[in-house]
C-alpha cells in the first residue's frame, strides 16, 4: 500500500515542480523598461553602456550632457546625473555630438570611451571631425573630465576597449570611415599604446555590404 501511494503522489510532485519552475521563469521579477520613458520627451535611454564594479551597477547613456545610473540588481534605477559636457571652448575637439558612452577600469581610474565631433553650420564639416575621446574620473559616479584630445586620429565613432584575457593586449574597437559608400558600416581593431592614444593602424574587422547600411540608401554617395 505504501508503495503503491508513494507511485502516486512522486508524478503529482514533480508536476507541481515543474509547473512551479515555468511559472517562475515566464514571471520575470521586472518590467520594462527599468529606466528612462521613452513616452516623454528626453525620457528614452540611448546607447546604454553598464560597468559592474564592487558588485554594484552603473549604467551610461548618450546624451548632452552624458548622464549616469545606478543600480544594486539591474531592475531599480537610482539617477545620478550628469558625468560628462560636450566642451564649450573653441579649440576643443568634443564641441558636439557626446554619444556612446563606454567606461572601464584600469589601475584605479575609471576611463570614459566616448564619441564626440566639432561644431558647424556644414553638417557635412562636422561630420567629418567626428571621433573616439576619452574622459577620466577617480570614481564610477564622475564627474569626468576629458583628455583634451581625440584617441584616434581619424573619423570614428561607437568605441568599445577590449582587453586580451591572455596577452593583456588592449584593443580598440570602433566604426571606421571604412570606405565612401557606407561610411560608419565598417567595423576596425586598433591597438590602444596607452589609455588614450592607438596605434594609428586599424585593422578591419568587418564591413557594410548592403545598400540599406548607408541610411538614404543611395549606392551613389556616401551622405549619412
């Protein structure tokens, strides 16, 4: 008897565990979004860029200026402002245009990989300056301050630091002004000679193959 009502009562338990499991699993503890509203005006979070440090969560995001977040579990957001100004001199090379934000640490300073361009009423003149910076600050919430000059030497935007687990080897990762018809669509590695200065020879990675990587779409020109 005792046989016969354990073969019975193991299928209704491992049901219910089951059932348990699925539930759990299609109810996830969160609800999108979990930062920024995109339904108001400047609410949407662009770019986001998340460094983990201590065990604690920061999230960055594009902007003017670029704005920070922080998080202890990834579903509630406290906002901590703005770590970051395009710069308002006239010589300066990051005048406009701060987006994609990227942050990692490195010897006890936090380095703020970034996209910035110069001022002009000629958006083909300040297309054209568009590059890869960099910022420092002594702590993840900021504030950070530029280094006063681009890291790459060319036109680039979206820089993302990768750093070799076996070499120790630090490459950066951007969108290159690849060749004229898809300008931004090819992907290069250059390596980082210190933390604000590459090599200068990129190596393509990957690059635009279709009309549609060119946003009007025209095979003829290079126009963003």
């Amino acid at each position: 008897l005792t046989l016969n009502l354990m073969k019975s009562i193991y299928p209704l338990f491992f049901l219910s565990l089951i059932t348990f499991s699925t539930t759990a699993i299609a109810q996830p503890p969160y609800t999108n979004p979990v930062v920024g509203d995109p339904q108001k005006p400047g609410g949407g979070v662009a770019d986001p860029h998340i460094l983990k440090w201590n065990g604690e969560y920061y999230l960055y995001c594009t902007g003017n200026p670029i704005t920070a977040y922080h998080s202890v579990d990834l579903v509630n957001w406290d906002f901590i402002g703005p770590v970051l100004s395009a710069s308002d001199k006239p010589e300066a090379w990051n005048q406009a245009d701060v987006w994609a934000p990227e942050v990692v640490y490195r010897n006890g300073k936090f380095y703020l990989y970034y996209t910035a361009a110069k001022k002009s009423d000629d958006w083909r003149v300040g297309e054209m300056t568009r590059r890869v910076g960099v910022a420092v600050s002594d702590s993840p919430r900021g504030p950070f301050v530029d280094s006063g000059r681009p890291v790459t030497p060319g036109w680039a935007i979206d820089g993302h630091v990768y750093k070799d687990p076996d070499t120790g080897e630090e490459l950066l990762f951007y969108s290159y002004l690849d060749e004229p018809r898809w300008p931004g669509a090819g992907i290069v590695a250059d390596r980082l000679l210190d933390w604000n200065r590459v090599a200068g020879r990129p190596s393509r990675v990957t690059r635009g193959s279709e009309a549609w990587e060119d946003k009007d779409g025209d095979p003829n020109n290079g126009s963003l």
